[in-house]
C-alpha cells in the first residue's frame, strides 16, 4: 500500500505471450551453472553485483544453485554512482548470506580520463570524454576487478546479462560482456523481472527504473527510447518466431520502429561472436578445430 492507504502499483509490465515458467526454468538454470562450474573444475563463483535486477537475479539464481557461501558479490560503485545503488546491492547480500567485496573503481577511472585536479594517464583531452566513453572504460574496470577476484576467491565470473540487452548490442565488449557463462542470457528483460519477482528479489529493486547506472539520471529506457516490454515483444516475434517485416506490421509494430531494432540487432553482431581468425594453417581454432566446452580433460586439475 502506498502511503495513502492506496493499493501498489504492480512492480512492471510483464506481455502474456513472454511469460514463462518460472519454475522450470529456475531448474534449468540451476542445473546450467553446477554444470558449467563443475566442467571447468570449480565450485564457487563470483559476479558484480549493482543494485540493478539483473545481476540480483543471477546472484539468487546463483545461491540457489552451489549455496550461497559459495557465491562472492562485489559492488564497485564510481563516484557518481547513485547511492541507492549501492544499498540496494547490500540488502541482496543481506538476505543471501554471500561474501562480499566493496572496490570503489572512482581512481582506476579517474587515474585515465583524469579529474578536477589534473589530466589522466589518457591525457588532457580525456577530461573532456563523454559519458558514454567513460561509461564503457568503468564496465572494463568493473570487469577487470572480477577477474582478479576470481583469483583470490577461487571461482568462475559469472555474467549478469539478458537476451535484450545482447540482441540491440546494450553491452560493452570485454566489460559486461566478459564472463564464463551467462545464466539469463536467454532471459528477455522482461521475463528477468518475471524471474526476479518469483524468487524473492526485494521489491525496491523490482520498482527501479532500470539503468546502468553510468551517469546520474541514466536509465536504459530512456536512452533507448524504448519501453522494454515494447522492445521484448518485438524482439521475440522478430527472432525467436522469425516473423516477417510485413507481419510484423500486420500485427501492431511501426514500421520505423521494426527498421531501428534492425538495425541495432545487426550492427550489434560483431559482439555476439568470437572474434573472426584469419585462416592460415590446416587446422585454425574457432573455424575447423572445433571441440565442445566439455570435451574429455577439459575441465581442472
């Protein structure tokens, strides 16, 4: 109830024919992370945990799986990080009972693009970046962060990205991108929150705006200009059901609308796949020396 007595919102817009069930697929994913762990021959695992819904799923999602004390969460906010972020991230600790790391990434930034005090190691030029070029280099840094905690903590860096965000290439290349496995990338956002709210995520995190958090105010919505379960329902009658151009149209989507999620999808490729090898010898990796991640001796010893 709102403080006037009426009845609360409901959290997020969820389009019927994105639903799932919930159920399966929290068992689908949990036997999918015990499996990719065990292959690689371990048994903890270790994500970046901002306050957004995505990675609070993955980190239930994750607890579920091996036992919360298995899980390692850490929160890197930048200074203009939104505080409540930052809260938000410790109540998800709070209420798994996982290890967690605070790594403030505000001088790794600061240290290239530079601040009020002085220019960076990037040079003078760099104090002017913009938003989105110090957004990207603060994913890489996050990233960056993980990796090293996954040394220490002996564990796989799991990845906190959806279907969505892949698909219109909403992602940095070797920052959120970058991981060992990927739980909900087959996950629209809006079958996320459908997720996050059937296994328990606290409901402030369900309500918020989502956003990367990358400069104050941001959110993903606003800078796409598009609503996510907008984009989700075209984006699952364009891919996963192969609907035409004309019957999409036939069906409700602007036309200009179905030519700019083309777009994205396509000029987004490049981040979807491994990076092409120019062949030269008579058996070159990725293109005709092709084993399964679970080949026999793959995994540790």
């Amino acid at each position: 109830m709102t403080p006037d007595g009426a009845p609360l919102a409901p959290p997020f817009v969820l389009p019927e024919e994105l639903r799932i069930d919930g159920a399966v697929a929290r068992r689908v994913i949990a036997e999918f992370i015990r499996r990719q762990l065990a292959q690689a021959g371990f048994d903890r695992a270790v994500l970046g945990l901002s306050g957004g819904i995505d990675s609070a799923l993955v980190a239930y999602l994750t607890a579920e799986a091996i036992g919360a004390d298995r899980l390692l969460c850490v929160l890197m906010p930048y200074r203009t990080s939104s505080p409540a972020s930052v809260e938000d991230a410790e109540e998800v600790v709070r209420r798994l009972g996982c290890a967690r790391d605070l790594v403030e990434i505000t001088g790794m930034v600061d240290a290239y693009f530079g601040d009020h005090a002085g220019p960076g190691a990037a040079g003078e030029e760099a104090r002017d970046a913009t938003a989105l070029r110090r957004g990207n280099l603060m994913a890489r840094m996050r990233m960056a962060v993980l990796y090293d905690r996954s040394v220490t903590w002996g564990g796989l860096v799991v990845g906190t990205s959806n279907k969505t965000e892949a698909l219109i290439g909403y992602t940095t290349l070797f920052g959120d991108s970058a991981c060992a496995f990927a739980p909900i990338g087959d996950l629209y956002k809006s079958q996320v929150r459908q997720l996050a709210a059937e296994i328990g995520v606290p409901d402030a995190i369900l309500r918020k705006a989502p956003s990367a958090d990358l400069w104050p105010g941001q959110t993903d919505e606003a800078e796409a200009g598009f609503t996510y379960p907008e984009l989700d329902r075209l984006l699952q009658a364009m891919i996963d059901r192969r609907r035409t151009r004309e019957e999409l149209v036939a069906v409700g989507f602007a036309p200009e609308t179905i030519a700019r999620v083309e777009r994205l999808v396509a000029a987004s490729e490049f981040k979807r796949q491994v990076p092409p090898v120019a062949k030269l010898g008579p058996r070159t990796t990725g293109v005709d020396y092709l084993y399964p991640r679970r080949r026999p001796g793959s995994a540790r010893r």
